[in-house]
C-alpha cells in the first residue's frame, strides 16, 4: 500500500513537472553590471533617456526606490505602477537619490545583445525582466520590506 502511495506521488510530482518547468523557462531579459555609463554620467544626461523614477516609502514599506534610463528609439520596457516620468532636474536629482545600498549601474540586454537601457535600484530588491518581443521587454521589481527614513 505504501509502495503504491510512494509511487503515485511520483507520478503526480513528474506530472507536475512536465507543466510547470516549460511554463517557467522563457527568454530572460540579461540584467548584467557595466561599468559604463557610471550613475552620474547617466543623471547628469538624463533628459537623452526615457528616465523613470520609483519613489521609495518611509517607515514600515514595500516601496522600491529606483530610476531607469530607458533609450530613446523604437524599443519598449513595460513597468508596474508607480514609475513616474521624471519631468524636470528637481525630480532628476530626487529619484532614487537616498538608497541604503544602491545597485551598480545595470544594464537591461534584450534579444540579439540590444541595450533597452539602464537601472539602478535598492540592491535588496528583486529585479527580473522578460522579453516579450524583439522591441519590447517586461520589467518586474520587487521591493523587500525596508523600515526607518532615508
């Protein structure tokens, strides 16, 4: 009896395998470190990017505190909510400017090595993207819990 038991619960567990590891593996956008542009190269020329600022929450929060430097031509990156358009130099030096521990500048490769643009983020946060298209990619950011004020 237990055999048997021991065996369908192989079964299942194969089963379950066979769906969710092909739904699982997809064309990963590569999120890799350059050491240029350095981040104050890329703030200070923020207005030749579509820049993206994710404003970061005080006390006991799940907000991420980010800034993406997105190129300008015909490629898209998706994002969550609450990405704002940076609109003017206040908001340029603002956005993202109190991180604990900030990220080195990361690239965001899409398909054939083509660069979508640049982020820099909380290190503790999780980053991935996905590619949707050729001209087009899907960014995730998932803050981790942060306590106190910048």
């Amino acid at each position: 009896m237990r055999l048997r038991l021991f065996r369908r619960l192989w079964f299942l567990m194969g089963l379950l395998c066979l769906f969710v590891i092909p739904g699982c593996v997809g064309s990963h956008v590569k999120v890799r470190k350059v050491e240029s542009p350095t981040e104050k190269e890329l703030r200070s020329t923020w207005r030749n990017f579509h820049t993206f600022c994710l404003e970061d929450g005080y006390g006991i929060s799940t907000l991420g505190s980010a800034i993406l430097f997105q190129v300008k031509d015909n490629k898209t990156i998706q994002k969550s909510v609450g990405w704002q358009e940076v609109q003017n130099e206040t908001m340029a030096s603002d956005c993202a400017s109190f991180l604990r521990n900030p990220s080195p500048v990361m690239s965001l490769i899409g398909e054939n090595n083509e660069n979508f643009g640049y982020l820099i983020y909380e290190y503790k946060d999780g980053v991935s993207a996905v590619i949707v298209d050729a001209k087009t990619i899907s960014l995730s950011y998932h803050a981790a819990p942060k306590t106190g004020g910048p």
